[in-house]
C-alpha cells in the first residue's frame, strides 16, 4: 500500500539553536512577523530574545502574548485580527503546543478564509498556509513538526481536532536553552505526552516502518531521560535528549496517526479545561487495558518493552509482554509524580462521561485505534479511570 510520509523542512536542534534562524530569515526574504505567545513567556523575556533573533534577519514584528492553555476560538480569532491587522508574512509561535497550535490555526484561516470552526477533521484548508516559525520550549507535544492541531470550543466544552498538512510549520526550533527552566511538573506532563505519542503511533492502524522507526527510538529515549529531567531539570543530556524524542514522537504520530487515549484525552481536557498532558498520562494504562483486547497491540507491546529496556523481554508471551509493559507505564508515571486516577485531578464528574464518550467516539484521533470502542466500553474505561483501578 502507498504511504505518504510529511516532515517539516528545517528543524534546528540543540542547545542555542535559535542563533540558527536568522539568516535562515533572510533566505525566505521574510519582512513582517507576529510573535504568537502567552504572557509568562512574554514578561520572562523568552518572546523577546526571539524578537531579537527576528531583528537580526532584518523582520520588523510585534507580539500577541494572550494564548491560553487549550487555546479558545476567542483567542484564535483574535490573533487572526492582528496578523490580518498587520498584514504579516510569518507567525513565530513561541511556547508549547497551546501557541503552536493557536499559530497554525491562525496561518490556516488567514491564508483561506472563513472562520476556524470550518477546519475541523481532516484536510479541510484548500491551501498553504501563511509561514510558521515554532520555537518549542517544551518537551512533548510534538506540535512543532506534526500536522495537527487543537482548539477548544468553549460553549461546547469540547475540543476540535485539525489534521491538515497545510498547517506544519516551515521551520521548526527546539532549543534546550528555552526548556531548562520547565518546572517538574511541567516536565512530567510533557513528557508523558510524548510517551502516549510514540506508543499510540505504534499501536496506530496506520503505523508503518517509517514510523516505527521514530516511534520505538522516542519510547527508549523517554523511558531513560524523562525520570532525569524531571529530578535535574539542568540535566542539559537529558533535556537534550528530551527534545529530540519528542519531535521524532511527534513525527510518528503525525504519519501514523494516534488512538483512543487522545480521543479522550482531547474531551476531557476540553471539558474541564485540563492539562492535555496529564489527561494523557493519566487515561494511557486505562486504554492500553481496553486495547488489549487486540492481538495486534498485545504483539507489539514486545517490542514496546524492548524499548523499555525490560530484561527478558524476548522470551515473554504477547499477554506477559502487555501486562509488564502496562505496569511499567504506570511505574514511570509514579516516579514522575502524574495522578494515578481521575478522580485526583479533582475537576472530574463522573455523571459526565456519557458526554464525554459521545465527544472521543467523534474525533478524528479514534479512526486509527486498533478496536473502534461501542460508547459504553469508552464509558467503562473512564470509569475506572476515575476509580484508579487496572484489571
């Protein structure tokens, strides 16, 4: 079967890594820029030092500094206004996924039209859109090399997935230097994003060797260096390391495709206005044990706790191979300090998970889960979930 293989052009990598950009600028011939950021990033100075490398490659910018975590249309559509407003010709998003993914919602609608409600599913946009510089200063969402990206509908208290490949960013930066200050828990929850990207990419429909490749190399890189970041977060190998397994992660999942726990991640997150991160976290083991089910995915999960580095894996049946790669998911998530229920991150109600079900069987990350769940099933492992209970 044909696949089609999508990876951002330039990826600059390493520690002072934003230094590379601007003649990269000057190359595009670029003239007016939008810095796409939150406030913390923007009164720590972090936007500004972009800034700075952007006035080195001769492009005048100003900055939109009101994204939020799980960015709403609200926020979109402002910054849309002033892109438009300021007839730019490059958005530098300036964060982790939440002003990377306001950035790409941005450069979609300005370069197509309508309103960004009309974008949701998958290939939706007719053309390009406008130039995306991401300067990443996390270490899990990926959004700077994947064709996705999320906004929250808050009168529908839910989240709109975008697969679009006329969304990925032109040149992507990951630079230790803007992560080494992420607090633990931010690392943790970034970090076990990545995770649930490269298992999911794995266990995806649409997997293949390509990405297989990225997926089982990020899964190895994260189980060794999550825990270290997390203690150390001036650990500079680790957060090094950090930052390439989370993009290759995300170049996974961005060809392969993701699963069920993003599809409920993404409703429970856009409900209650949580992390996506530890709504990942927190839902993996509980959707691995439902996906478990699939011959497909308990033969995989050899390989799985190979990357793991999992002593006597290759003599293991398929089911011992799945139970021991679940309990050392949840073992990592422990040692990172992650919840290890719903009921914990203390915003969940049980009474809304019919709701939330009707939301996850609805987004586009379901298609490529190994088993399309019934809604009761989805609902049976939100509930235990909540309860904190696998098996």
């Amino acid at each position: 079967m044909a696949e089609r293989i999508n990876a951002v052009k330039t990826t600059f990598f390493g520690k002072g890594a934003l230094g590379l950009l601007p003649q990269e600028l000057i190359k595009m011939g670029i003239h007016r820029a939008l810095i796409v950021t939150d406030s913390f990033l923007y009164e720590s100075g972090a936007a500004g030092r972009v800034g700075d490398a952007l006035l080195q490659g001769n492009v005048e910018y100003a900055i939109y500094y009101q994204v939020k975590p799980n960015p709403t249309i609200d926020v979109v559509n402002e910054c849309i206004h002033a892109a438009r407003e300021l007839a730019v010709d490059l958005l530098v998003a300036v964060g982790g996924g939440s002003a990377i993914d306001t950035a790409k919602a941005v450069s979609i609608v300005v370069a197509n039209g309508g309103s960004v409600e009309q974008y949701e599913g998958v290939d939706q946009s007719v053309k390009s859109g406008i130039p995306i510089v991401a300067v990443n200063t996390t270490a899990g969402t990926g959004s700077e090399c994947t064709s996705f990206y999320i906004v929250t509908d808050p009168v529908k208290h839910s989240k709109m997935a975008m697969v679009d490949t006329n969304c990925m960013v032109s040149i992507a930066i990951d630079d230790i230097d803007f992560m080494m200050s992420m607090p633990p828990k931010l690392t943790a929850a970034t970090g076990m994003d990545a995770l649930t990207h490269a298992i999911e990419a794995a266990l995806a429909l649409r997997a293949n060797p390509v990405t297989d490749k990225d997926a089982y190399w990020a899964m190895e890189a994260i189980f060794e260096n999550l825990p270290r970041a997390y203690v150390n977060g001036q650990d500079e190998e680790a957060r090094s390391m950090m930052a390439y397994a989370e993009n290759v992660a995300g170049m996974a999942f961005s060809n392969a495709g993701l699963g069920m726990v993003h599809a409920m991640a993404h409703a429970l997150g856009g409900h209650y206005n949580l992390p996506h991160g530890v709504c990942n976290a927190v839902l993996l083991p509980f959707v691995m044990e439902f996906n478990g089910n699939s011959p497909v995915v308990r033969e995989r999960f050899k390989k799985i706790i190979t990357a793991f580095h999992i002593a006597g894996a290759e003599q293991m049946t398929s089911e011992q191979a799945f139970q021991t790669g679940v309990s050392a998911i949840r073992d990592l998530s422990r040692r990172v300090g992650i919840a290890e229920s719903l009921e914990k991150l203390g915003k969940v109600d049980p009474k809304d998970f019919g709701a939330l079900a009707d939301l996850a069987l609805h987004d586009t990350c379901m298609a490529d889960n190994q088993i399309l769940p019934t809604r009761e099933q989805v609902i049976q492992v939100y509930e235990r979930a909540f309860r904190g209970n696998v098996g």
